[in-house]
C-alpha cells in the first residue's frame, strides 16, 4: 500500500534527531559525571540533559564526543553501569520587558526552524517527563514558549502525557503544516507549477550558461556561504536590516556554525549560477539521512525567472540522485513556494506550555499578550495579501513568487 501525503511526510527516521551536532559534541567534551537521571547544566551552556545512569561524555578521535552505553539487566546490582546520553534541550533564558514574567525558549537561536528536543525514540518516554521535571524542580521560569514544534516527532505524545499528569495541557497558538518531500513521495512531477518551472529553467538558459552547483567540501562551503551572505544582504532583507549580515553578532555565529558543521559534512550550500555569477544560493543542513533547506537569497536582477524555486527544485533532484539522502525538510510553512511543488506535509504547532501543576498568573499573562500577537500578525498578513492581490496583473495562482523562505 502507497503512502499517503501524512503518512510520508511524518516517515520517522531513526537516531537521534537534532541540528546542532557541532554543539552536541563540544557539550559533551566535558560534560560532568555523576548518579542522576536527569541535569540542568549551568546557563552559560542552555541545554537539558538527561543521563541514563552516570558516565561523563569522553572526547574520541577527530575531535567528537564518544558516549558509551552498556545494558544491565533488571534485578542486577552493584556498581555503577556506564551510560550514553540519550537526551538534550537547549533553552533561552527570555524577558521581553523588566517587569515581565520570564520564559523560556526552546527555538535555541534567532535562525533555528525547530524547537522540539534532541531524543533518542528509545528512550522517549523516559526522556520527555525527566525535561519537563528538572525545569519545574529548578529555579529556571516554568513557562516554556515551543515555537514550530514538529507535533509528528516522537516526543509529542509523551510531552502532553507528562502534562496531563499535573492537570496541564499545551495552549495553541498556532498550528501549520511544513512541506516536505521523501525519495518515494512528494514531488509534483506534473501541472502548472512543474509546467512553470520548465518554462523560467529554458528562459534563464537562453540568457547564459546554467549550472547548479553543490559540493560539500568544507573549503567550498564557506566560500558558497558567503556568496549566500552576500546576496541576501543585497535583496529585500538587508533593505529592511534583516539580512545575517546586518548583525554582526549573528554573521559571526552563523559563520562558525556553518564552518563547523561542514567539517562534519553536515552543512552546504547550492549555487544557482549564469556564466560564472551566483544568481541564488541554498543553505543546507544534514542530520543523517535528512537534509533541511535552511535559508535561501537570490539576485533580485533575475527575479522574473524566480530563482530561488528553480535552486529549489534542481538541488532536490540532485540530492535525490545519489544514495544518503531520503527526505528534505523545508524549514518553512506552508504558505511558502516550496509548498507548490512538494506533496509532503508535516503537522508544526506554537505552543506554550507550563511545566508547574499549578496555574499561575505569569502563564495567564504570557498567554494573553503571545495570543494577541498572533492575532494582530495574522491581521497584517490579510492586508498585506489583501494589498498584493489589488496590485496589477497580479492573479492567485497566476505564477511563483520569486521570494526566499523566512
């Protein structure tokens, strides 16, 4: 039997599923031992472990953290029994005024797509009630704000299983879908949007010599990362000041995350290129057998040929046309381009949670002012829709928008 639109979009894949493996394996270099299941570890270092018994985290060769495990058989005692780490969560610290209630965030930075925790599937259960108990027993704010939470990910149910234990379940603030295609299912091979792509690929090769180009050799990572960089300070987002590059802070951390991270093969970036020019640039993220379009930016000077959707859609031929690769995740919702020529789905949520059995009057407050801001962005959105539907010539479904995902 086929699988359905959900079914492939909510394909699990095994391991421990997470972005920030750089960070993983420094965290772990030093991670202290000691008996406990689970430990908040200080907040220079914003992350959740939890410890399936006791063994501190020892650095092996090239640099990466070596977590061993060994079973032990129930009713069998004495000694400690070495553990790997099976768990991780990285959570800000936020106040969005001095007089304002803190919470905490589990989107970890300013450009990550994902706040749901870093679980082995084995351990799940486990893992999820040890998280939200360490918070609620610490002095860390027992409010937890869950920003694009992948509600298809094992760790969902017994999040909420944890929850209704104490009384308390998720307020909703928002709820979505992501796009995302599988090697077996997902890409639209036929209609107007395949048919659209088509005709922009033969205009842009009338133009000039075509190519798309990804190599993952750490060297030319960097180098395409900051063409990427480049252009996207150059377009829309650096007019409006939201382009990487205009934060210094950010371009700094970006560029080590990336660097590193594709010193570990878990990171490149695609060029979209016309005689030698970069027209288009995708950065992409590895986690084992899945591959996250993280950010994209294009040359507003071949707009008319919409770019980004073709980078989009050559990159994920050519990953699909070599083993490793079995899913591609978009990192954007479902109003984005990709969704035109991706069948794929998964369910996303915004969530707001309290880790605390009791009710309290910072959670009442949090929820009120983060549910207003939702309906106010919502509002805007209809306008501003609204203001490019009375634009002329401009028809839903007339044609791509050129424009990159957040």
């Amino acid at each position: 039997m086929g699988l359905t639109e959900k079914q492939a979009g909510s394909a699990k894949i095994g391991g421990i599923r997470g972005y920030g493996r750089a960070f993983v394996d420094d965290f772990c270099a030093d991670l202290p031992a000691g008996p406990a299941r689970c430990r908040t570890v200080g907040r220079s270092r914003p992350a959740r472990v939890v410890e399936r018994l006791h063994e501190p985290c020892r650095p092996a060769s090239r640099g990466r953290a070596e977590i061993r495990r060994r079973p032990r058989a129930a009713g069998v005692g004495g000694g400690a029994t070495p553990a790997r780490l099976v768990g991780l969560w990285a959570l800000q610290l936020r106040r969005i005024a001095p007089f304002w209630p803190a919470h905490l965030e589990a989107l970890p930075y300013d450009y990550a797509f994902l706040s749901s925790p870093v679980v082995d599937p084995a351990f799940v259960t486990e893992v999820m009630p040890a998280f939200l108990a360490e918070v609620a027993s610490s002095k860390l704010p027992g409010i937890i704000s869950l920003g694009q939470f992948d509600t298809d990910c094992p760790s969902h149910g017994p999040m909420i299983a944890a929850l209704a234990v104490h009384g308390q379940r998720p307020v909703i603030l928002e709820a979505s879908e992501r796009p995302v295609v599988t090697r077996a299912f997902g890409v639209k091979k036929s209609g107007s949007t395949r048919k659209k792509l088509r005709q922009d690929w033969n205009r842009l090769s009338a133009t000039g010599s075509v190519e798309v180009v990804n190599d993952r050799t750490a060297g030319q990572v960097r180098e395409a990362f900051e063409s990427f960089l480049a252009l996207e300070a150059a377009g829309w987002k650096g007019a409006r000041g939201t382009a990487v590059l205009s934060n210094l802070d950010h371009a700094a951390f970006v560029r080590r995350l990336i660097g590193t991270l594709a010193d570990q093969q878990n990171a490149s970036v695609a060029l979209l290129r016309v005689d030698g020019r970069v027209i288009a640039a995708q950065v992409l993220l590895y986690c084992g057998t899945t591959a996250d379009t993280w950010k994209i930016a294009y040359d507003p000077a071949f707009a008319r040929y919409s770019p980004g959707a073709l980078l989009v859609d050559k990159a994920t031929e050519g990953l699909f046309a070599v083993p490793g690769i079995e899913s591609i995740n978009s990192c954007s919702d479902g109003s984005g381009f990709m969704a035109q020529f991706w069948a794929g789905r998964r369910s996303m949520a915004d969530l707001l949670i309290n880790v605390t059995p009791r009710n309290s009057l910072a959670f009442a407050l949090e929820t009120a002012r983060r549910r207003a801001y939702y309906r106010l962005r919502a509002l805007r959105n209809q306008l501003r829709s609204r203001k490019w539907l009375s634009r002329p010539n401009s028809k839903p479904g007339s044609g791509m928008p050129p424009a990159s995902n957040e």
